[in-house]
C-alpha cells in the first residue's frame, strides 16, 4: 500500500494491492501430467499475458483443491485477510473452498467461470453451451454430412439434441450421442474405435468433440478403425482460444474468446469494488475464423 522513495519520503502506491492485485484460483496442480486441462492451461496463459499487457497483478494460485495445509491455500487466505485482493476470480467452481475466508469473508468481489449460480457473494460467467453445439451441428450439415455422432463431456448432454440435429437434416442415433468423463480423456480413444468400426453406410460421417481435452485421442482411435484414412470424416469440436493446438487432421474449431473473458472477469470484480450492480454474465461462442487474438 505504501511506497519508499528514498530521502523524498514514503507515498501512498498508484497501484495499491485492492485495486490491481487479482487473484486467479485453480484447482489443479499444472505441473502434473495426469491434470491435463486445457481450458485452465488456456486461462493461465493468458492471465500471465494479459497482467503484462495492462500492468496488473494477476496473481495464480495453484492446487487449491481442498487441502487447507498446503502453502498455497495458506497465502492465498493470509492475502484475503489483509485485504490484499482487490478481487478473486475462481478458474472452476469453489466448492473445495467452502466455509474458508477465501470464499465467505465479506467485502472481497469474487467471479467464477462456472454454469450456475451456486453462491450469492460469486458472480458467474457461464458458457452458452448449447449454442456452441448447434453453430457445429449446423456446420456439419453444410458441409454436406448427414450422420454426426458426438462426443460430449458429463453435463453436456441436452435433452433436445437429436430431435435438434433431425431439424438440419441430420441423422443421429442414440448410440451415436457418448457422454464421457473430460477428466480421462485417453480413454476416447477405443470409444472412437467403436464410433467408426461399422459399415461405412451405417457408420458416422462427421463428429461434434465437445471437449478439447480429447480431440487428439478421438482422432487416433478414428484414425486405427479406418485403417488410417481420416478423409471421409468431418471433425468439427470445442476450443478455448487462443489456442495451440495441432492435430493430424483438419478440425473446425469452435469456442470461447478467454482473454476477453478474463477481461470480462477483472472488470465484473473492479464494478463490485465500486459498489455498483453487476450481473452474470453468459459467453457467446465464437468459430477459429472470428477470434481474434489477444493484442
């Protein structure tokens, strides 16, 4: 809060601590292979960009997954005690933080990217899920495909789906709809075996990935079922942009802008600070070819 300048005295700092220091919370530990997450690898890149860019302090916090021992819970919550934040933005839903000042002292402004509104003193930004389906879906139909099967992570599913897809012309039977858990996504790939084994009149011919974490495994498994011609199939999946990743075959991405997002999130905690009203907010997809990257 304070600055020392030598013989002309000590200032109160331009950047004081509860206006410019945010902190952004994750769950997982990045340094461990097995919590391959891309949208939270996604948000940590782009936290460490963007705090260079606008000269905010935006601070990570990793493995705050319920372990109250750990060092990195224990300065986060000594921050939140000396009022230190000027906000907390949480990269998934903080249930694991339930009952400790990080997520109930008062007077800190706090956001969370989750898709309720869980608790009062958390705003959300939630992801227009299902719209980001049907943008894929329709783009599948003109590109000429009739038998999409899709690939969904648990909670995706929508009960309208494949009465959805008859609506553009498509085809989709109910064992071509999967629900997997985003969490395993190596396990993707035998199921990709099963999705493209069959007659290739009775097989799919196109697939909506609705997680990024397991495009690469649903390309190698449809890669080994059509004996490693993957031309008759049309990938369309989910993204967080920017993204850097390369696959062994076109796919059509579609996703969400996480940069403005982040930007979305620090200006959701800086009205809070100035006690004004702030809404939820829902995110919009975007496709590869609108997003523009972070300058």
């Amino acid at each position: 809060f304070l600055c020392a300048e030598g013989p002309r005295g000590t200032f109160v700092s331009q950047t004081p601590p509860h206006l410019t220091r945010f902190a952004l919370v994750f769950p997982h530990d990045p340094q461990n292979p097995g919590a391959e997450n891309a949208f939270l690898a996604t948000l940590s890149k782009v936290g460490a960009a963007l705090g260079i860019e606008t000269g905010l302090d935006l601070v990570p916090f990793y493995k705050l997954y319920g372990d109250l021992r750990c060092e990195e819970y224990l300065e986060l919550a000594r921050e939140v005690n000396a009022g230190k934040l000027a906000g907390i933005i949480f990269a998934t839903n903080p249930f694991l933080l339930e009952k400790t000042p990080v997520l109930d002292l008062p007077g800190i402004p706090r956001v969370a990217f989750m898709d309720s509104v869980v608790y009062p003193q958390v705003k959300t930004i939630a992801f227009h899920y299902e719209e980001l389906q049907a943008k894929a879906l329709r783009y599948l139909a003109d590109c000429g495909k009739r038998r999409p099967c899709v690939v969904l992570p648990d909670g995706g599913y929508r009960e309208d789906l494949i009465g959805m897809t008859r609506t553009m012309g498509l085809e989709m039977r109910p064992e071509w709809v999967q629900i997997v858990d985003q969490g395993k996504p190596r396990r993707c790939e035998n199921l990709a075996r099963l999705l493209f084994s069959a007659n290739s009149k009775t097989r799919p011919d196109s697939i909506f990935i609705g997680d990024d974490n397991t495009i690469p495994y649903l390309i190698r498994g449809a890669k080994a079922a059509l004996g490693g011609d993957l031309s008759s199939v049309t990938f369309a999946a989910h993204s967080n942009f920017p993204s850097e990743a390369r696959y062994e075959t076109p796919v059509k991405l579609f996703g969400y802008n996480i940069p403005a997002l982040l930007r979305q999130a620090i200006d959701m905690v800086l009205r809070q600070r100035q006690g004004l009203e702030v809404a939820d907010f829902v995110a919009e997809p975007c496709e590869d070819v609108e997003f523009a990257p972070m300058v």
